[in-house]
C-alpha cells in the first residue's frame, strides 16, 4: 500500500527524518509510537503530502507520489489532524460533505450519491442524529467523530490519525479507538496512527513502528516490540509489563524514571 523508500524529511534547514525506509501493507491498523521530537508526525505528514519529502521516493502501490496530483492523491488518503478547526456556525452533516470535495470537478454542486455517502459516514460513525447540530455545539469526542466522518466521505484507501485521542476524556478515547478499528473491519481500510499512548497503541494494532530521533528502532507485532528494554531505551522509563486479558497483547506499567548517572 505504502512504499516509503530513503526518505528525508524536515522543515527548511533542519532534518528530522534522513534516509528512512518502510512499508505499510493493506487493511494494516499500524500505530507510530515514539518520544516527542522523533519524527512520528513528520512521518505521518509526508504520508499525505501535507509535508513534502527532500530525498527519496514514497509510493501508494504502484504510484510515485511525486507525479501524482493532490486530487488524487486525497482520493487515496484521507487524514485527520491534530488540530482541526471549523467554521462557528457550520451544521455537522455540511463539514462533512467537504469529505467529498475531492470527488467532485470544477463547479460541480452536490448530488444524490454525494448525500448518500454523507448519510453513510455518519451512519457508521454514530452521527445521524447530529446530522443538523452546529459543530462548536458538540463536545471535543463528537467533534472528531465529525472529523473522522468527513474523511470516511473521501472513500479513501488509506486513513491516516495524528494523535487522534489527544484532549478527550479516557471514555471518548476508547470509544474513538473502538470506532476506527471498526471501521478497519467493516470496510478493510488501512489505518497509521500516530500516539503517544502505548497501551492503546498495543491493544488496537497489528503493527508497532517505534521512532527515535528520526530513525525507526523496533517494528513489528505489538508481543514482538514492547519490550521493558526498548521502553526504557527510548523512553528512560523504567516498566513492567504484562498481557492485556482482553487483546492477548503487552501492556506496559510505568515504575519510574531511568536517571542517567555521570562518572566523577
């Protein structure tokens, strides 16, 4: 699906990615985890082309993403952001139509599939009864529930989530992870997130990609890579871990930080 080959990646002058290589194969749920500053969202960015790549090569299948157009490519690849911002008075079910823009030619007005697709996303993100509520009215979880139906509208093959969980209370969290891995079942999409907490992390994916300073350090089924050794390298925390009862997958419990000692 994702063929990402010897890339470099930063902004201006300063490099954050250089030289990194990975695949992403279909219907995939990979989450990337990593400190701040390691290049997860950087990596996710250039996934879109939000942010574009220095060196290197980045593939959707067979496809270079440098001839391809930014219609087309957001046909293939729907993300949503961090941070996302609306207009004050827009109705939930018109934010989410914007999902169909790249669908549609110069001038080309809304039509019956367009309101079709509209009533499926929200279908399956729980949103029907929303349908005519003013955004800012919504609290922060149904917010990007909203978000996450506009992208659903694009019909993309490829769902990318930066830190989708970040500012929501623990049972939005779930509730908001619940849905995408639904969506991964339902619809067979290929879902890369990007998150900082590596119990979700673990629970809801088939693929860890862990980043340091740039650089992929551990990649692979989350009871191959979460490991008391990798967190504490990466992390400088000290954990114990066991098996979720639920996932059958580790889950890690912080004991303290690692402080680096100095010789005298």
């Amino acid at each position: 699906m994702f063929n990402v080959k010897n890339v470099k990646i930063g902004y201006e002058d300063k490099i954050i990615i250089d030289n990194l290589s990975v695949s992403i194969k279909e219907k995939e749920v990979v989450s990337i985890l990593g400190p701040n500053g390691s290049g997860k969202s950087t990596l996710l960015k250039s996934l879109s082309r939000i942010l574009k790549i220095k060196q290197g090569d980045i593939y959707i299948g067979k496809r270079n993403m440098k001839v391809m157009s930014n219609k087309e490519i957001s046909r293939k690849v729907a993300l949503l952001a961090q941070h996302n911002a609306s207009l004050k008075d827009i109705k939930v079910k018109d934010l989410i139509y914007y999902g169909r823009i790249p669908h549609k030619g110069f001038f080309e007005s809304k039509n019956k599939n367009d309101e079709e697709i509209v009533n499926w996303a929200m279908r399956n993100t729980g949103l029907e009864t929303y349908k005519d509520k003013l955004v800012s009215n919504l609290s922060g979880g149904e917010r990007q529930r909203v978000w996450l139906a506009m992208a659903l509208c694009q019909k993309p093959d490829i769902l990318l989530l930066d830190e989708p969980t970040t500012y929501l209370d623990i049972s939005h969290q779930l509730e908001l992870m619940e849905l995408v891995k639904d969506i991964n079942k339902k619809f067979g999409m290929t879902i890369i997130m990007v998150l900082h907490d590596i119990n979700q992390a673990s629970k809801y994916s088939d693929r860890l990609i862990i980043m340091n300073n740039g650089a992929i350090v551990a990649d692979g089924h989350p009871n191959n890579v979460i490991s008391e050794e990798i967190i504490k390298d990466v992390y400088k925390v000290k954990c114990d871990i066991d098996i979720d009862p639920i996932s059958k997958k580790p889950r890690i419990h912080p004991i303290m930080l690692c402080r680096r000692t100095s010789s005298i």
